[in-house]
C-alpha cells in the first residue's frame, strides 16, 4: 500500500495559502488585531477591521489597502454589550455572507490598587473580554458555517493572554510595568482565564460542525494595552525577557497565520503561548536592563 504522503500535495503554497480567506478581526485598527489583520492582506485575504473609532479604522484600512494584495474594509463597533455584539454581527453580514477566520481580538484592561478596584474594573473587563467573545462568536455561526468543510473548516481565534496562565502577584513594584506603582490588573488575569476555557468549549461545541476554536495567549507585545508599560518601563520588562526583547509583529501575525492555514486543519482546543519563554523561565534574563525592538 502506498504511503499517504505520495498522493499528496505538501507545498507551502498550497498549505499556506490564504487567496480565499474572509476574515473578520476584532479590534483590527490597533496593536496586535492590526498585526494580523496585516498578515492576511500581504497574503492575499480579504479582512474586515472593527473597532469603536471609525478615525484609526480609516487610517488602518487605508495603509493596508496600500499594502495589498488583499483587501481591508471596515465596520465601527462597540462591543461593551450584547446590543453592540449584535450590531457588529449584523453589519459583517451585509459586507460579506462568509467567514473562513473570526479574529476575537477586542479587549481592555484597568489598573487600581489591591484594597481599593473598583466593581466597573471588574465589569468593563469581563464584559470585553469574555461575553463579546461569546455573542460575536454566536452571532456570527452561520458565516462562519457556510461552506465549512473537514478538509477546509473555518477558524475561531480567541485572544486570551499570558496573564490568564501566569499566578504571580500582579502587584506593580516601585520601578513600574504593565501598571502604576502600587496597582495591579486584578481583573485581567481571571478575564483572560476564563476567555481560555471558553475558547475549549467553543472547541468541543463546534468542530463537529467544522469550526475550529483556539487560543493565543500573547506576552508582551507593543500595543495600546501595553503602551504605559512600553513608555514607562521597557528596561524593567525586557529584564525578565529570556530572549533580550519582547514579542513582534511577525511573532504574531506568524502563529495567527498558521492557525488558519491548511496545516492547522485539523487542530482545536489549543492554547498558544507566545511569550519568548519568559513564564517558563520564571523571567529570568541573561540581558538587565537592555531594551530591544
């Protein structure tokens, strides 16, 4: 019997190919949504951008359009509620009756002391980053179904983060980090937990229905999130780099392409690390205080 790989064909341009993907990346104007969102244009895709402010979404779109050879439209959204979940889902449909690749990439942050974070920092955080995962996701099940195959199924991407993995103390010491001195994103970590066991549910719920579902848990990335952080404490954040710099653009765009290619096909329910080794390491650097970009 001859062996498999004989009738098949295993060329990258083939397993990577990415002419036929409609993709829909959630806040897509900015940081690592802007990354991938880049990634499918250059190769080819046709990508629509959301996010609350239609300015960034103009100047994104239009720079990446520049770009090509695929395509970048957009749609203003607010995804702060289900009302405004829904309002994105139906604006996708009149744009396109497709999707290959859900990007769920929308998300905040807050920072506040320990004895004193505030309830909205728990409810504004939980509500971006688990709940519109969870409606964008459903409201948007019949494009993402529609000429989903075994061979060929569509692709759910779910940011999630290093911080829904990590247990340390989040609280910020006196040089600074992803927060003021003395605070901490309590409400990130758990947010970002629970976006990770929701992408495995969301795994098991829709493979059978070609669909896969998985999660990319990002370190440090330069982006709006991470911006104070990156102004005010670089040095102290590339200290605990094991490779002396934090994370890419093609880091990213990398792994989010993959995920959606042909050679990912038959993956789901994973959870993708992308923090140059730093939790494995417990952030032990060979290079102190040495920033690279």
């Amino acid at each position: 019997m001859a062996h498999a790989s004989t009738t098949a064909d295993l060329s990258a341009s083939r397993l990577f190919n990415f002419s036929d993907q409609v993709v829909l990346v959630t806040g897509g104007a900015t940081g690592l949504g802007e990354m991938a969102a880049q990634a499918f244009v250059q190769n080819g895709g046709k990508v629509i951008i959301a996010s609350r402010k239609e300015s960034e979404l103009q100047k994104t779109s239009g720079r990446l359009n520049k770009l090509g050879p695929g395509s970048c439209d957009y749609v203003v959204a607010d995804l702060q509620n289900k009302a405004g979940c829904m309002d994105l889902c139906e604006k996708v449909k009149r744009k396109t009756d497709r999707l290959t690749v859900l990007l769920n990439n929308s998300g905040s942050t807050w920072g506040a002391p320990y004895d004193d974070f505030p309830e909205a920092g728990w409810d504004k955080v939980y509500a971006l980053n688990v709940k519109a995962m969870y409606y964008t996701t459903v409201g948007l099940h019949s494009l993402l179904t529609k000429g989903a195959t075994a061979d060929h199924p569509s692709r759910v991407i779910n940011i999630a983060s290093m911080a829904g993995i990590m247990t340390t103390d989040v609280t910020t010491g006196s040089e600074g980090g992803l927060a003021a001195p003395g605070s901490g994103t309590f409400s990130y970590g758990p947010s970002k937990a629970a976006c990770i066991h929701l992408s495995k549910m969301q795994a098991s719920k829709l493979m059978p229905q070609h669909v896969t579902v998985n999660c990319i848990c990002p370190g440090v990335f330069p982006s709006r999130m991470t911006a104070f952080g990156m102004r005010e404490a670089l040095d102290t954040l590339v200290s605990g780099q094991p490779s002396g710099r934090v994370g890419k653009p093609e880091d990213f765009a990398g792994l989010v392409l993959f995920i959606s290619s042909m050679g990912a096909a038959h993956m789901t329910g994973n959870v993708f690390e992308i923090d140059g080794g730093s939790t494995q390491s417990g952030f032990r650097s060979n290079k102190k205080n040495e920033s690279r970009i």
